[in-house]
C-alpha cells in the first residue's frame, strides 16, 4: 500500500465556529506585525515537526464566525509568507475560480513553485458561500456551471505550465498566446479540489488529483471513492482521496465516549438551523444527516469518528485507508493524537 499522507489547516480565519452555540475567535484580528506573524507560524512549525505533508490554506472571503468560520487572511499572501518560512511542507492553496483570472493564477503559481523547489499545489474551491460573490465582485452562476468554469480554470493552468504558448477558448475564460516566464520548475501541476455533488465528481474525474473529502462513516466515504473511480474508469485517470477527520483521543475508549457526548448534548439547534441555511448553496457537500456528529464542526470532521484510544483511532484509519483514502486532512489541536497516533500512523506496516 502507498505511504499515508497527512494534511492539515493553515491557521488563518479570525474565527472558528462552536456549533454548540459559541463561537471561538482566535484572537488575529486584533493582532499585527511580529505578534501576528508569530501567531500565524507557530502552529505551522509545529505541523512540519510532527511530519505532516501537505498545509492546505483556505481562503473564507467573508464570514461571521457564527454559523460558518469566520473571514480569513488572504489565501496568496498568506501562501508566499508560509512558503518563506518553511522548508518541507507542500503548501496547498485554495483558489476560487470567478475571483481570480486562471492566467494570472499559473504566472503567480509557477512563481511559488520555482520559490519553493517544487513545493506548491492547488485546491480549486467552486465556491459555495454565495453572499462572497456579489460582496467581491464575482459572478454568482449556477451550481453545475461553477464547476464548468472551474474546469476551464485548471485547463488554462495546465496548459500553461506545460506549452511555452498557450490558447485557449472557452465559455468563461479566454487566452491568446500565454508565455509564462519563469517557467515553473515541472510541468506537473497537482490539483485538489473539494465537493461531493455529481458535477464535482465530474471535475475529478477529468481535471483533479485529489478530492477533499468532508468526514463521514466508512459506508459513506466507501460510497463516494466508489462512484468516483466508475467515473475515472471512463476517463483513465486516477483519483485519490483526501479525508477530513477531527481526532479526540483519549486513553481509553470510554474516556472518548464520554468527551463525545457532551459535545452532543451541548449542540445548539438554533445555531444548526442557521448553519443549513447558509450553506444551502453546497450542493452535495453537507447533506441532511441524522447523525448527531456531523453537527459539531464545519466539515463533518468528528463524524469520521477517529474517537477513542490509540488503538482504536490506528484501527478506524486502517479501515478508511484499505477504502481508498491516502491522505488525511487533520486538525492537530489533540495532544495525545499528536503524540502517539501519528508516529504510530507513520511507522505502521499497512501504511507503507
């Protein structure tokens, strides 16, 4: 079996939502120069000690804090500052397709990958926040046709890192004889992307190398490879599958259980109703779920259920790796997960 990989949250929203009615403001907004910068990196040197692969940063335009995160520090800058700071770590940037120009994007990007030595990659984010649009001056279009354009968006990229002369026509973007210089370092552009609807499965299947997955039961993250890879059967291409999964790890199974469940008697179904509301425009990404975990964290991260003892958290990842997941995207705010699951993941014989 291939090498597990891990990945993890580049700390730059303002705010993290407590779907158990508070939110938790993680006090940057208040911050600058060294004291916010020290903030920002601390958390990041920490993930490349553990030997984590991959810092995905997310870019959230606009948000309260409340029912979703909060607004974050913009998603290049904080990429070129994290890419001066560390060494090993491959930096994954999200970029939203309608906010930015894909030409453009490519020059930034072969920029970053010759900075790095090869250490950049893409998250393309169709976008599912639909007050950001019109707040940024984007085009809101319809659901299926965000992920068209998004398409179009990771053809240009690859076109121009791989023609010394790009053209291209398309519905949505346009280019006439795109020249990068520098050229980036590879021509092999590695793409993630996130979603779970039919036309994300599409856009995997055609374009992308790994989808984000947001956390679920093995039957429903079996469910979602499998559908995946009839459609990559069609295309000949390979996907591979990146879970979100919050740990909380005690150490013993009934100390976890215990922690769990408390969290589930605190949720806060007003809070949750204002949640669904907010997101209603993530076709296929949070779907209604009569499983009480889902409700706890933005991105279903608790419901992958890596919940319990060393042991049974190892055992519980084993399972999701032999269903198809290579990477898993964590948070890394649990001690004793940090301290004996990950070297443990690391040297484990099924994970090499």
């Amino acid at each position: 079996m291939a090498r597990i990989l891990t990945c993890t949250w580049a700390p730059t929203a303002l705010a993290v939502p407590q779907l158990t009615g508070k939110n938790r403001a993680l006090g940057l907004a208040e911050l600058h120069g060294p004291q916010l910068t020290e903030r920002l990196l601390d958390p990041v040197q920490a993930a490349e000690a553990l030997g984590i692969d991959y810092l995905l940063v997310a870019q959230r335009w606009w948000g309260s804090g409340q029912e979703i995160e909060g607004s974050s520090y913009d998603c290049l800058a904080m990429t070129a500052f994290y890419a001066a700071q560390t060494r090993r770590l491959r930096l994954i940037t999200a970029i939203h397709p309608g906010f930015f120009l894909p030409a453009a994007i490519a020059k930034w990007g072969a920029t970053l990958d010759r900075l790095t030595a090869g250490r950049w990659a893409i998250n393309v984010t169709s976008g599912w926040h639909e007050a950001e649009f019109g707040m940024y001056g984007a085009e809101l279009i319809e659901h299926d046709q965000r992920y068209a354009r998004t398409s179009e968006f990771v053809e240009i990229l690859r076109g121009a890192w791989t023609h010394e002369e790009f053209d291209y026509t398309g519905r949505f973007y346009q280019v006439r004889g795109l020249r990068l210089e520098p050229r980036p370092l590879s021509p092999r552009l590695e793409v993630f992307q996130g979603g779970q609807s039919a036309a994300a499965m599409t856009l995997a299947a055609r374009h992308s190398d790994w989808m984000f997955l947001n956390g679920g039961r093995p039957d429903k993250i079996g469910r979602i490879i499998e559908t995946v890879r009839k459609r990559t059967a069609e295309t000949g291409r390979r996907v591979r599958f990146a879970l979100y999964a919050i740990p909380l790890c005690r150490e013993t199974d009934g100390e976890a259980e215990a922690a769990i469940r408390a969290m589930v008697e605190a949720q806060d179904t007003a809070v949750l109703a204002r949640r669904r509301q907010k997101v209603s425009g993530a076709q296929g990404m949070w779907q209604p779920s009569d499983d009480p975990l889902t409700h706890l964290d933005s991105n279903e991260g608790l419901a992958s259920r890596l919940i319990g003892s060393p042991d049974t958290i190892l055992g519980r990842m084993r399972e999701f790796h032999e269903l198809g997941v290579d990477c898993f995207h964590l948070t890394l705010h649990d001690r004793l997960f940090n301290q004996v699951v990950l070297p443990a993941l690391h040297g484990a014989a099924w994970a090499q």
